[in-house]
C-alpha cells in the first residue's frame, strides 16, 4: 500500500511503532508537512524525545501524556532548525530538566558557498527557519548519545539543512527530513545545499540499514531503494534543467515554471529554490554561468562543452 493511500493517523495519539519506540503526531498537516510532524519517543523509563516540534501547547501535553508512570525526559533530541521540529524543545526542556541537543543552530554545517550566499543576503524561504535555536548541548558527526537501554549515533547529514542530522538506532536510522517516503526533501539554500544532500544520501546508504523513520509521513521499509529514488530523481531534475538551458537561458524561477508545469502556483516559491538549488551545484561544477552574479534572481546560461 503505498503512502498516499494511507489513512492520516490522528495527532496526538500515541503509537507504539517497534519495541522501544513510540510517535507522536504534532497537530500541523500541510502541504509541507504532509500528515504533521513525526515526534519520536526512544527507550523506557529515561527517555529521549527526537523532534519536539512546533512551539504548540497541545502537542506538548501529549508527549508528557505519553510517557508512561515513572518514566522521564533525560535527552532532547533535535534533527534541524525548521519551525515544524525544533521550538517545542526549550519549552519541553523547561519542563522536564533534559538538555536539547542538537548539532548546532540555526547556521551550523552551512556550506562555504551557502555561507556566502548568506552574507550577500540570501534568505530562507517558506518552510521557516527557526532562527532562534540555540542547544545546550552541541554533538559531532560520530558520536553517541546514550540513556538507559538505548544509544544512538549521530550522523552529521546536510542537505536539507546544514545543521541537519540523522540518528542511527541499531539497524535503523532517524531521518529527520532528509529522507522521507510521501515526498522528495526540499533544498533551499542557503540553508539547503544539493552537493551536501548528493553526499548524505550516499553515507545513508552506505549503512544499509534496515528501516528509515522519517520526521514526515510513515516509516520507510526498503531504504535503499528509497535512497536509490531520491538520487535518480535529482540528477533526472538536473538533466531537465541543463535541457531547458540548452533552449534558452533562464532565472531559476522561470526555468521552475518551465519545469514543474503541474505545480500549484502557491508552491512555485519553493520548486523556484530547488531549481536554484541545483545551479548553485551546476555553477560550481562550471557548468552554467550566471549573470550578473550567483543568486536567485540571476540568468543562468549553459556553457558549451568543447568536443
């Protein structure tokens, strides 16, 4: 049965997805958040939350609902700084006594072209940047966060977001929204990098793990494949780009309407920063020059390859 043929699970129920783990569904469905946000709750007794969620006071009181008597918060876990997964975690925390951990904030792990991006004045776009962020505690790609009967591993996965990290959990793995199955990852610079999302996807499969548990949408069964779809699927959307230049040069937002043609104009925006997306790598790459300079609003042209 595929994702979108299944019955959107209610919020704020508690469900018991594998031993040890259970979700929680944040009252947020949108186009962008397909059902809402996946809240994840890993162990027993000390417990770790990953991705709190929106700054929402119902969704807090069904966490704390969720915990069993006698249980406790000790960690929170954040996967990146977007409005939808990280401000719940300074009220949860307030609230419980457990740190929020987290790679870094809001501009941690950006790229040094994205950074640049950033200083010229490059800002987010729609799916909001929770730029207030800030963990009391900082982890590195590789290390452990460990509780009482469970340990994870912190995989440093930029892409979708610089500071953006995945958490492997014996054969299974945490995704945040860097791999999810209802949809494709958007990438928006600055703070979405392609180059860095290409890397992530091949370090994810790497492991070859055996389930993906997505901070969207229903846990993903076959891994590989999915990672398989999202890597052909970029580099498909970057041969349509590289043809829609051949034509004629373009900006990214023309070339996003030349492109995604069935795309309802309200997410035209965000089909905009995933076409620059990919230019950004294709000027680096040198293989479109943009004019006058790199940026949004630039027209980029093809350049000839000498045969």
């Amino acid at each position: 049965m595929s994702e979108e043929t299944l019955q959107r699970p209610p919020a704020g129920r508690v469900e018991r997805l594998a031993p040890g783990l259970r979700r929680v569904i944040a009252p947020n469905p949108s186009p962008m958040t397909h059902w809402g946000t996946n809240s994840y709750i890993v162990g027993e007794g000390d417990v770790a939350v990953i991705d709190p969620g929106p700054a929402d006071p119902a969704h807090m009181r069904a966490l704390l609902a969720a915990l069993k008597k006698g249980e406790r918060v000790s960690h929170i876990i954040v996967t990146h700084a977007h409005l939808d997964h990280s401000p719940l975690a300074r009220p949860l925390a307030e609230a419980t006594g457990a740190p929020v951990i987290a790679f870094g904030d809001a501009r941690a792990g950006r790229s040094a072209v994205m950074e640049r991006l950033a200083r010229a004045g490059l800002a987010g776009g729609g799916e909001g940047v929770d730029s207030a962020f800030a963990p009391d505690v900082v982890v590195a790609d590789g290390e452990r966060i460990a509780g009482a009967g469970w340990e994870l591993e912190v995989i440093h996965t930029p892409g979708h977001f610089g500071n953006h990290l995945s958490l492997a959990w014996g054969e299974a793995v945490f995704t945040g929204d860097h791999v999810m199955g209802w949809a494709s990852s958007l990438v928006s610079p600055p703070d979405g990098d392609l180059a860095q999302f290409m890397e992530s996807c091949a370090r994810l499969a790497a492991r070859k793990a055996r389930i993906f548990y997505p901070g969207h949408g229903a846990p993903i069964s076959d891994p590989a494949a999915r990672l398989d779809w999202l890597i052909a699927h970029r580099r498909s959307r970057g041969r349509q780009i590289a043809e829609a230049l051949a034509e004629a040069p373009d900006t990214a937002l023309g070339l996003a309407r030349r492109i995604y043609s069935d795309v309802p104009e309200a997410l035209l925006p965000a089909a905009s920063r995933n076409v620059f997306a990919h230019l950004v790598e294709m000027f680096q790459k040198n293989e479109v020059e943009a004019e006058p300079d790199l940026s949004p609003g630039a027209r980029f042209r093809l350049i000839a390859r000498q045969r």
